[in-house]
C-alpha cells in the first residue's frame, strides 16, 4: 500500500503504536521518515529501522529532541500515554504539554497532523457523532485519562496553530485496525482464547473501524485540509458495525464461537458522521469483512477457515 506522498522529509510521534507503525512503515519507502518515541519496545524498533525508518528515543513530554532533524515538511503526532489509572499529571504532560511543544519546535513545517480519537465524545447512544457535537469524558470506565487527556490536547494544538500559524488538521480517530492488530485483534485473541467479549449492555455497540490502508491512502488529502485555525475532522471507515457483528464474524473465520457478554462496565458506541470527512478527503476503500479477513490471515493463518464468508 502506497500513501501517495513522495520525498518529503516526515516526523512521525508514536511510531510504535497501532497507526504509527504501519504508517511510518508505509512512508519510508518513499520518503524519508524519521520515528520520535520511547523504544520500550526494542523488536518494534528493529522492524522501523529494517523499513528504513530513522529511530530516535526521545522525551517529547520533556520538550527533548536531541538527534532529530532541525526542519521536517511534516509532523504526524500518533504520540498517546495513558498510564496510571489517576495519574492526570503525567498523562497531561505526555499529551497535551507535548503537543504544544513540539508544534513550536516545528512551527516552520507545512503541516501539523494531530491524532485524536473520537473517545472525546459525550456518549450519544447510537446517534452518529459529528465534529461540532458536545464533548465529554466517555473512557473513563476503561482509561480514566484517555477522553480527557485527548480533549485537552486537541485545544493545546488549536491554541498553538494560531499562536505561532502552523497550518493544523486534528483527526478525530474511530477505531483503527489491520494486521499487526487493534481493537478487533483483541478481540480475535479472544475468540480464540474463548474468553467473552464485553459489550455494553445498551446494545449494538456501535463504531466506524477503519483499516490502515486507508489511513495511509487518505494522509495526503488529510494534510492538506491542514489550516489556520485548526481543521478538525472524524476520521474512520465507511462501514458502520457493531462489536456483536464482527466477533461473530470473526469467530466465523476461524471456526470458533465468539461469546459477548453485555455490561455496564465498558465504553458505550462512538459511531461517527462522516459527512465532512468524505467533502475532504473521500471515502474509505476497504470494507471491514475484506479488512478483517485480512487481518485474521496475518495474524492466524492457520485458524484461517478456507471458504469461510460469515
């Protein structure tokens, strides 16, 4: 899967996450991609460096960037911690302080590419979410600083956009996913594992999954909606489906019963509107029984049922 970009000089945050990996992978092949993050994970960083990525550990909650170039034409910041279950301090630090310092540091850069997450919702039922709907603190049952984490950077980064004019586009992320994983993958291991699936008890649980290919196709669109002040757009997939309908899926493709077992205790449906996304950057191309056959293929070809099409 190409992105469409071709030599630029790249900054990607958070290059060893769900999105950040695939997609620094992607650009490297093309462009000359540098990775800012802390490398715990020393395998994901060899991988990187394999795909031409060039790794440097940094702090960004510090404000560090020693071995990172001076100027980059893009900065893409998938950087995300959700540490402790209360620790608002450091969660705040890594998200949104950072945020705020590295768009200064790159405010000569064409464009800033935020990740946010439509975890920033108040929760809405089944109503299809849009980027001007209330927001609210919707993971606190699973991640208590994710939402508010997430919402306090999105307004650092509009903030600095207009503070020092670095054209900015917040992408408001719905479940992403492909083969190295995601939400779905999860609950593949589940399935496999026979463990339920939690669901919340006001069912379907409703989202907008969206495979990494389309993230990589749809970036250069995405960059330049990029504005002063900041564009702020949903970003996710065509499909609209539920927890319930892909684990039985899923449990499909591999021959195995997938359980749900509805609660409170999880976070409600967050499915999007993505009329604005599509007026900027189009749709998305794979649909999630193609994306999930797919990641199901590279993750466990050999539960693979030949012929399955649940």
């Amino acid at each position: 899967m190409s992105s469409g970009m071709r030599d630029h000089r790249v900054l990607v945050t958070g290059l060893t996450g769900q999105v950040g990996m695939p997609l620094a992978t992607t650009l490297a092949a093309d462009n000359e991609v540098w990775g800012a993050a802390r490398f715990g994970n020393a395998a994901a960083r060899e991988q990187l460096e394999a795909a031409g990525v060039h790794c440097v550990t940094t702090d960004l909650a510090a404000g560090t960037y020693d071995g990172l170039p001076d100027q980059v034409d893009y900065v893409l910041n998938f950087a995300v911690a959700h540490g402790g279950p209360d620790d608002f301090d450091a969660d705040l630090a890594a998200n949104a302080e950072a945020t705020g310092l590295l768009m200064d540091r790159y405010r000569d850069a064409r464009a800033f590419l935020h990740c946010s997450s439509t975890g920033v919702y108040q929760p809405a039922g089944h109503n299809r979410l849009k980027e001007t709907d209330p927001l609210g603190d919707n993971h606190r049952v699973m991640m208590p600083t994710y939402s508010i984490c997430k919402i306090a950077a999105e307004a650092v980064a509009r903030t600095t956009c207009r503070q020092v004019g670095l054209p900015t586009v917040i992408t408001r992320l719905n479940v992403p996913y492909g083969n190295n994983g995601g939400w779905p993958g999860f609950h593949l291991e589940m399935i496999l594992a026979g463990a339920p699936v939690p669901v919340h008890s006001d069912a379907p649980s409703l989202y907008n999954p969206i495979h990494d290919d389309d993230i990589a196709g749809q970036l250069p669109a995405m960059l330049a909606t990029a504005s002063v002040p900041a564009t702020i757009v949903n970003w996710g997939g065509r499909d609209q489906v539920s927890i319930e309908e892909w684990c039985e899926y899923l449990g499909g493709l591999v021959g195995a019963d997938a359980k749900v077992t509805p609660t409170d205790a999880t976070i409600e449906s967050v499915t999007i509107d993505t009329t604005r996304m599509h007026e900027l950057v189009g749709e998305t191309t794979v649909s999630w029984r193609d994306g999930f056959r797919r990641m199901v293929a590279a993750r466990h070809p050999e539960r693979l049922v030949e012929g399955a099409t649940t």
